[in-house]
C-alpha cells in the first residue's frame, strides 16, 4: 500500500510555472528585533530564554563558551526555526528547553516558570530519534503517556489516533528497526505527540533523509502543527527548510553560539521548498550564515574539536 | 532444506566420530580399562541411571549451581550498579574485578575451605566467586556504555527515579547483561564441577572422582559427557534462544 500524503495544491504548485504568489515576496526585516515579532508584549511567552549562557569543561581542562547570552522568545503557537553553523549549540539549546541540562546563567522559562527538569509539557525529537528498540511501535507511541500514568484503555485510543495521524497504523506491532528512515522518524514524531506537548523541540529531524521523504514529512509536520496548535522549537542547518517551516528564523553564531539576527518570515502557507519566494528568503539568511560557517571550517583546519 | 542437511552433517560426523572410537576399542590398541568402548559407555550410562546414583548426582549439583547462581546474579546486580553508580568506584574497583576475574574461581576453594570448613558453603561460595565477577562487569558495562540517548529519551518523555531504572535503563542494558549472565553460567558451571571433585560431596564432580577411585573408565566417561549435555542444555538452548530472541527484538541479525 502506498500512502498519499501529498497535498493536492502542492502538485499543482509543483506544475506551475515559476511564479511568486502576490504578496509573497520577501520583505527582509532591516530591524530584526523581538519587538518587530508577532509576540505581544504583553502576552507571556510559551518559551523565553533569559540571558543563556553555558560553559563546558572540555577533554583538556580548559572552559569553552558554548552558548553566550541568549535572548529568544517563542510565542504560544509560533513555529521557530533556529539555523546556525555546526557548532554553534544549536542542539544544546533545545537540550536546555527540555530541561536535560541546566544553563550555566540564565533562565529558560516556559509559561513564566523557570525549566529545571524534563517535563511531558515539552518534548524533544533527537536528532538521532533515540526510539526504544526494546518496544514494538506502539509500546513506543504509548511510553510517554505510560510515564505520566494514563489508564491503559486512554493510551491505546491515542496510540491508534497517533499512528494514524502519522500513517503508520498497520506498524503497530513492528520493532523500529523493521521500519525506513522517514518511518522512524515519524515514529518519533507519533511517540513526541502522543504526550500532547505544549511545546515540540525538534533538532535536525529530516536531516538523514532522503528529499522525497523529506518534502512529504514537512508537509505532514505543517499540518499537524496546524491541527494540534502547539508551539515548535525547530533547529537545522538547513536555510531553506527553516524557511518553509518557520514563522521566524533565529541565526545563531559560531561559538560560542549567539543570536545574530532574527528573520521574520510571513510567507503564505502551504509553502514549498522549491518555492522561488522561500529561495529568495533562504538567499538572505544564507549570506548571513556563510559568514558564521566559514568561521567554523577554520575552527575545524585549525584542529579545534567541533 | 538447510535445517536438514544441518543435521544430516552433524549425524554423519557422529556417526564417524563413534565409528573410530569403536574401531580403536575393537582393535584393543590400548586395555579397556583405558580406553572403554562406546558400548560400555552407553552401559554405565543405563546403570548409573538405573540405581539413581546419576539422577541424585545431577539433582545436587542442579541445586548447588542454581543456589550459587542466583546469589551471584543478585550479589553481582547490586555490584556492578553500585560500581556504576560512582566514578570513584568505577574507576578504581572495575580495575580491581577485571584483574581478580584471571583468577580461576577454583582458587578461592582453599580459602573458603578455610573459612566455612568441608561444608555446602564452601562450595557455594566457589560457585559464587566463579561466576560473580563476570556479571557484575557485566551489570557495569551495562550501565556505562549503553547509548546515552535512550537515558536522554526516557527522561524526556518522563521516566525518572525507579521508573526510569525499569522501563529504560534495565532493558537498554540487556543485551550486555544476557551476556554477562551466559558468561556468569559457564564460569559457575566449570566452578562447581571443579570444587565436587576436590572436595568430598555428592554431585556429578564426587562421581567423576568415583570413577577414577574405582578405576572405572567407562563411568567417568559417563560423567563427562552428562557434564557436556548439561551444559550444552543450559547454554544452548536457554541462553541461545534468549540471545536470538534479543536479537531479534532489538534488529541485531535478520529475523530467522
């Protein structure tokens, strides 16, 4: 059985002659401040990091900067992407928000509270999944809710209405390392929202992925995004994918890892990767990032540890 | 097909192996008292099961190595967690049980002579110090080179304290510690068998050394290929159906 998930109206994008939607053209943000963001002042961001730093022992005693002095909110709702070099501390960033690590100064607050601990409110993808091989899909889907304490009958209806979201219904019982690449990770997206997270914290999720399958899961986030209503914290190095996906984009710099510029992105949805709009838009962020990768090849001729 | 012409090889290359064995007993290049015939073998066999002695035999070291097994796998459990558990003991004790663990378990039989005198519990703590090390390395090793992620996910999806210990850690873990227990079982099988022929006891290793005492070739050969099907019984077909089935959960091998 093959899955349809391509929405129609891409197709015909897709078919259509290279145009840029009216009122689609990218309107660089000269600016970029918080205040020129959608977030309202007087709304309690969904996410705010105060002032993060953290520092890190390395191998050989000395400290190293990872991330300097932080400073992003993420409204309720907002799909964030944050793009940087390798090394910057993107990763690291979102370990922070889901309450694994502890920042060195600073405070991630999450609804005004202060994150010290791992919470089912905030879910992190991990770049590599870290799915149990242990469990069968389902008993994957179902673990998160199993933690909290659901009854048993609650947990297989969502386990069913989670797989199915992700059209992995007929794998239920399958052992992850039965599935391909992109059902793994759509495992890990079933297994992130069966716990109903307020907020999703995704580190490169479609980095291993082949473009088709890519394209179709960046469809399918869109939507249940758009369904579920939660905010997503969406890291990649990826210029263009962050354009499709985000509200906003934060640039972050090469270690240590600071916001250079935020770019706010008010595209229409759907969007699609080879959209001429989303390209012109990737062209400007890009330059910005070039500055910040190049610094980070160096780092590496120069024998420092990525 | 394959699993027949497995086990048309196997029948071929006893069938052999028995034929020589047969032919040289035949051809008397050597006593029968020093080298029996399969025959006999087969006879000892039938009486050592007809008067129970075997039975009786096989049921007292069953006891002992399942006694002594067990203590080993709970002494080493709470061992190799605890070592685990702290970079200090990590880093000085798991030296300490790599080193101790060249030691063949039957030289801790005069030291617990001593201790505990001609007793069960001498026998019992050989069994235990034969196996104990290799599961606590194993219970250690567990714990430390797991993959970091699974600890990662489980505390994000909202596993901590005990829960986090039994629903992830504990079965992230496995594959290590199944090893670890395999090991654990022949190292505590060989002790066992060792420690009943040097001390006075019931069990299979006391019979071993019967037959010697009574110059009975054929008996100790018995004894010896019962020693060999119990542990083939245990390891390969306990141990190996558990590895294979772990296998397969976790995609190590293609499903068979």
């Amino acid at each position: 059985m093959t899955v349809n998930f391509t929405n129609p109206s891409l197709l015909e994008d897709r078919k259509a002659p290279l145009r840029i939607r009216a009122g689609s053209h990218w309107k660089p943000d000269s600016a970029p401040t918080v205040a020129a963001l959608r977030a309202d002042a007087s709304d309690i961001p969904k996410v705010w990091l105060k002032g993060i730093s953290l520092e890190y022992k390395t191998g050989n005693g000395s400290r190293l900067l990872a991330l300097d002095d932080i400073n992003l909110k993420v409204a309720r709702g907002e799909f964030l992407c944050i793009v940087g070099p390798s090394g910057c501390g993107k990763s690291t960033l979102l370990h922070l928000v889901a309450g694994l690590h502890q920042p060195s100064s600073g405070t991630v607050l999450a609804d005004d509270r202060p994150v010290d601990r791992p919470g089912t409110d905030r879910i992190l993808i991990f770049q590599e999944l870290g799915l149990f091989p242990w469990l069968k899909v389902g008993e994957n889907v179902e673990f998160g809710m199993k933690m909290k304490g659901l009854a048993k009958s609650e947990r297989s209806e969502r386990v069913q209405h989670y797989l199915r979201l992700v059209h992995l219904s007929k794998f239920k019982d399958s052992y992850t390392h039965q599935l391909s690449g992109g059902m793994r990770q759509r495992v890990a997206l079933a297994r992130a929202l069966a716990t109903e997270p307020e907020v999703l914290l995704m580190d490169e999720p479609f980095a291993a992925l082949d473009a088709q399958t890519r394209d179709l899961l960046h469809d399918e986030l869109e939507r249940i995004w758009a369904e579920t209503g939660c905010t997503i914290i969406f890291v990649t190095h990826n210029v263009r994918e962050a354009v499709r996906l985000g509200d906003r984009v934060a640039l972050l710099t090469f270690r240590p890892g600071r916001v250079k510029r935020e770019y706010a992105v008010d595209l229409p949805r759907p969007r699609h990767l080879e959209d001429p709009s989303v390209a012109i838009a990737a062209r400007e962020i890009l330059d910005d990032l070039r500055e910040e990768i190049n610094k980070s090849i160096a780092a590496e001729y120069e024998g420092v540890p990525v | 097909m394959k699993g027949i012409r497995k086990i048309g090889m196997h029948v071929i290359f006893y069938a052999v192996l028995l034929g020589i064995w047969a032919l040289l007993a035949k051809l008397k290049v050597w006593p029968s008292y020093v080298f029996p015939a399969p025959l006999s073998v087969l006879q000892s066999l039938r009486d050592g099961f007809a008067d129970h002695s075997f039975w009786i035999g096989i049921g007292v070291s069953m006891k002992r190595i399942i006694f002594g097994y067990a203590l080993a796998i709970l002494l080493g459990m709470v061992l190799g967690l605890g070592v685990a558990s702290n970079k200090f003991l990590e880093e000085t004790m798991g030296g300490l049980l790599v080193s101790l663990q060249s030691l063949p378990s039957i030289c801790w039989l005069p030291l617990a002579v001593l201790w505990f005198g001609l007793t069960e519990k001498a026998i019992l703590f050989v069994v235990v110090m034969g196996s104990l090390l290799s599961i606590t390395i194993a219970m250690e090793a567990g714990r430390t080179q797991m993959p970091k992620i699974y600890r990662m996910a489980g505390r994000n999806l909202g596993a901590d304290g005990v829960k986090l210990f039994w629903y992830v850690l504990l079965p992230a873990s496995l594959p290590f510690i199944l090893s670890g227990l395999k090991q654990g079982w022949a190292f505590a099988w060989r002790s066992l068998i060792s420690g009943e022929m040097i001390f006075v006891s019931l069990g299979l290793g006391q019979l071993l050394m019967t037959g010697r005492d009574l110059n009975d070739m054929s008996l100790v050969i018995a004894v010896m290929i019962l020693i060999v099907a119990i542990g083939f019984i245990v390891d390969g077909l306990i141990f190996r159906t558990l590895e294979r089935r772990l296998q397969h959960k976790w995609g190590l091998t293609p499903a068979t």
